[in-house]
C-alpha cells in the first residue's frame, strides 16, 4: 500500500504538461497585463470594472488560430472544433449576465480570442493511458475503489490570448492564459487536439468569470452553474439564439465517451467553420 501510494504522489506531482503563456500580438494593449500568476493556469489580466458596468450586450467573434498554433496541429478541423469549444463555452458562461448577440452586430463588448500555442496530445500514449486508467486501479483498506490517474506522457496543453472590447475599440478585459493537462483531472482522448478540446473550455470559464464579476476572480469556482448553463451543457437550447452558431454540447453522452477515451469528434458535431489564421 505504501508502494502504490508513493507512486501516486509521484505521479500528480509530475503529471502536468508544461505550457508557456505566449503572445501573439493580436491584443489591443499588453501593458495593463498584470504580472504571471497561478499554478494549473498560468495568466496575465487586466480587467476595467467601471468600464464594464454599464455593458449590456456581448458579441463573441470567432476564435482564430495564431500562424505558429495552426502549423502545430495537422488537421484543420481539428482546430476549428478547437476553436468552436471555446466560442460555445463563452458564449453560454457570458449569458448568465450579458444578452448574447450574433458576431458582426452592435454590442456595447466584443469578445475576442486567438489560440496562441497548442501542445499535441500524443494520441498513442492517450491510447494507453485510456486502456491503463479505465481498466485498472487498486482498492484501499475496507474496499473503497480508488481510480489510478492517468499515465503522465503525452498530455496536450493549451494557450490563449483574449480581450473584450467596446463599441469605441477601447480595452475593458483581456487576458492571457496557458494550461497543460494533468493527470488527475483531464481525461486521456484519442485525438491530437484531445486535451486542447477541454482546456478551451476552462479558459473560457475562467475569462468569462472575469468578465461576469467584472474583477480579477478569486480561488477556485464553488458555485453552483446556473440552469440555463445546465441546460446548454446538457445539449439543450441556449439561453440566446446567437449561441447556438456553435451548436449544442454533447452532453452525457460527450461525458461518457470522453470517459472512454473516444476522440471529442465522435460526440461533437457541432459546426465547425475553418478559423483564419
């Protein structure tokens, strides 16, 4: 027992890919970036609260690869699926406060974000990892299962620059942010873009966050999700129509399947319009 416990802290100490925030030179100002912060996400932020008070409506402009992002994974679907994950997750996070509207049309904020570097989930090692974490695992003393975490090698990262501006192109949030998977709480996929599809969902939260509370968010997210994000997550209809540009979540069954290493693809079709770059 004192053998596989010692091997399990070994492995959530080491079980993270590392992932450097990165610009790309497509934000508004850099210079009211904080100084890096955090330990799973790593992030610069700025966030003008007065300036966001007054905002009503919310457009999200679609999520664009930077040049050297896009040439780092092969397929260009696979991108765009990346990218689509992280517009259908802000857009839903956001209508908790803002009245969504579709891109190109006057919003008192637009939102935009480029994926500035994505590190490859090795998908043979995402294989094994699927087989060694869903097959096995050890039981502690009175036989409560305990789950092995997944296999530390071949974990994807993610990293993002973003900005919400207004109506006058003045800068009212923008953030930076990279995150690599980890071993305990993203789920091995079979799919070059497997842990990059997850984690635009956690940037989008944690922007989204800043933008709801209109400052720097503190400590972890507690708080229940609301009903109309429960029903978007489980594939129902959004709260507004302008969400639905990046169709529905896959829901349980995107859940199980990711559970099973299934490549995100199987459960998300979703439409996936090919991001510039």
């Amino acid at each position: 027992m004192r053998g596989c416990l010692t091997l399990l802290i070994a492995i959530v100490v080491t079980g993270c890919a590392s992932v450097a925030i990165k610009e790309a030179g497509t934000l508004t100002s850099y210079s009211n970036l904080s100084a890096p912060k955090g330990k799973l996400s790593k992030r610069r932020l700025y966030v003008d609260g007065q300036g966001l008070a007054s905002a009503k409506t919310v457009s999200i402009a679609p999520t664009t690869f930077s040049f050297s992002a896009a040439s780092r994974v092969k397929s260009q679907a696979d991108r765009a699926m990346v990218s689509n994950a992280l517009d259908r997750a802000l857009c839903v996070a956001l209508s908790d406060k803002y009245r969504m509207v579709p891109a190109g049309e006057p919003a008192d904020l637009t939102v935009r974000s480029v994926v500035t570097d994505l590190v490859p989930t090795n998908k043979a090692m995402a294989g094994v990892a699927t087989v060694v974490t869903v097959g096995s695992g050890f039981a502690l003393p009175g036989s409560v299962p305990v789950s092995v975490p997944r296999l530390p090698f071949g974990l994807g990262g993610l990293a993002v620059e973003a900005e919400a501006i207004d109506g006058g192109g003045v800068q009212r949030a923008a953030m930076v942010w990279a995150r690599g998977a980890n071993s305990i709480q993203d789920n091995p996929r079979v799919s070059e873009v497997g842990d990059a599809y997850g984690l635009a969902s956690k940037f989008a939260n944690e922007f989204s966050r800043m933008l709801v509370k209109g400052k720097e968010p503190k400590g972890l997210d507690i708080s229940l999700p609301s009903g109309q994000r429960m029903r978007s997550w489980l594939g129902g209809r959004p709260k507004y129509a302008a969400c639905d540009a990046f169709g529905r979540a896959p829901g349980i069954l995107g859940a199980v399947a990711a559970n099973y290493g299934a490549p995100p693809e199987w459960t998300d079709k979703s439409p996936r319009p090919a991001p510039a770059h």
